[in-house]
C-alpha cells in the first residue's frame, strides 16, 4: 500500500469530509531580538518575512486549519515586539491554528508561552500544553489532533512513545517535535523518534517539527514529514525555505504539497518531496 493510501476499512466504504492543512515548524522567530550593533536587523527582518510568506501561502491556499510543529520562538527571551507579530500573523490567517512547542520554546516554568496571552490577539489559537499528551478538536472540521508538549530541556523527551489510538473524528493527526532516527540519519543526542513509536501509529498525517529540512519519512503506510524551516539555510534543495500544504481527501488519501516562500522557486508535487536520507 503507498504511503497516505487508504489506511482501513472505514476509508474504503465511508467518504470523510476534506479539509487542508497548512504545516510549518521551526520558524525561530526571535533569534535575533537582542542585537545593539545592528548587525542583525536584517535577518531579523528576512525571518520574520519568511513567516509572513507562510502564512500568505495558507491563505492563497484557502487552508482550513495551521499546524505549527515546535520551535515557533527560538527562546523565552525573544522581545514582546516578536511576540505580538507572531500573534498578529496568526490571526491574519483566520482558521483555527495549533502551537505544539518544542524544544527551544518548551512550556512549563519560565516558557514563553507565559508571557503574554497571545490569544488575545489570535483568538483562533490554541498551544498545547501537556507534557503527557493531549487531543484537540476542531469546531466544523472531523479532524482530531494529538500532542505532547517539550517541557525545558529533557534530552529523553520522545513525542510519539505510547501515543493514543485514534478516536471517533474521521480525520486523526499526530503532531511531534524531535528528531527521526533511523540507520541512515545519523545519531543525534536527543529527543528520539524511532520507526517504531509509528508502526503502532493510525493516524492520517503525522507533522513533524525539529529537523530543518523539508523531507517525508519513510515509516510504513504510515505518512509523516517535516515541513521544514521557513528560513531555509538548512535547505536540503539548496533554495530558501518552504511550507506544506496538506490535503486531506474524501477517498481518504492525504497529499503534500511543497510551497517554496522564494520566488521563482518551484512548488514540488507530493511524489517529489524527498525523503529523509540521513544527515
Ligand atoms: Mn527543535
């Protein structure tokens, strides 16, 4: 069965409703907050350029939902100026949208997520929480989405060990910050996603956060992916950052699609996403 084919018996005889999904992670925004010289301001400028471009990719997209897969902030001190811009983009989009945080913008004490409500602002927003793992649903879509949270630095921190099954929704997403391990990718010290924290995994799309680069994982039928840093220094295509575009379809398939936030840039069909290859 090809990856995001028909996963059971209840895709096969019952239509779901479709919905899009538009995936970023990684965004960092605030890296370059605290800068006296100067020197800074324009790539503090270009980071916060690309996540604008995300979001008028799901909005051109007519997306109806926004996953944001960990590391939105890239630390608890970034200005509150960042905070409200972060807020205020989030809000142009104007569909529900979910903060998973990660690693660099984890919750519990001293989280950034504490300092201001930026609900307020985006009151379509919702950020996860629970370092236990936690599900959403949405108001209008079959969807159900699952999470758990990055407390402060915890190098044995793995998003999916012992995830939920899927629930009632029609639609069931994952959502996890960490690095992918396979033979092929390298060892990296932390926050470990193995093959088979997914195998026992039945959900539509698992969207993933912490690896820059834009790739698919190859783990069974079951269709996970990185979407990427939207600043993308870490491109494995050699360009600037890009965003996926998810779509959830009545036969009960799911397919990417790959903006790229540069001009000129090509958006890249499902089939055309690479793989994770190592590291
Ligand atoms: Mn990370």
């Amino acid at each position: 069965m090809p990856c995001g084919g028909p996963r059971d018996d209840r895709t096969m005889t019952e239509a779901r409703r479709p919905f899009r999904l538009l995936h970023t992670s990684d965004v960092h925004l605030g890296t370059f907050d605290f800068d006296r010289s100067g020197r800074w301001d324009e790539r503090r400028e270009q980071s916060e350029d690309r996540f604008r471009r995300v979001v008028d990719v799901g909005i051109a997209e007519r997306v109806d939902v926004f996953v944001i897969a960990g590391d939105f902030f890239d630390n608890a001190r970034v200005s509150e100026e960042t905070l409200r811009f972060a807020a205020e983009q989030i809000a142009r989009i104007e569909v529900p949208t979910v903060i998973v945080p990660g690693n660099h913008d984890h919750v519990g004490k001293n989280s950034v997520y504490d300092r201001i409500d930026l609900t307020s602002i985006a009151p379509k927003l919702t950020i996860t929480r629970s370092v236990e793992g936690e599900t959403v649903a949405f108001e209008g879509l079959d969807l159900e989405l699952w999470a758990r949270s990055h407390l402060e630095h915890d190098p044995d921190f793995s998003p999916f060990i012992d995830a939920p099954g899927r629930g009632d929704a029609p639609w069931h997403i994952a959502v996890g910050h960490g690095h992918y391990w396979h033979p092929r990718s390298g060892d990296h010290p932390s926050f470990h996603i193995r093959e088979e924290h997914f195998t026992s995994l039945d959900y539509d799309y698992v969207a993933l956060g912490h690896w820059e680069q834009q790739t698919r994982i190859a783990a069974g039928d079951l269709l996970a992916a990185y979407s990427g840093a939207p600043d993308g220094h870490a491109s494995i295509l050699g360009e600037s950052g890009r965003v996926l575009v998810v779509d959830f379809q009545r036969e009960g398939t799911v397919r990417l699609t790959s903006h790229p936030l540069d001009e000129g840039a090509r958006i890249l069909s499902h089939d055309e996403i690479p793989f994770l290859q190592g590291s």
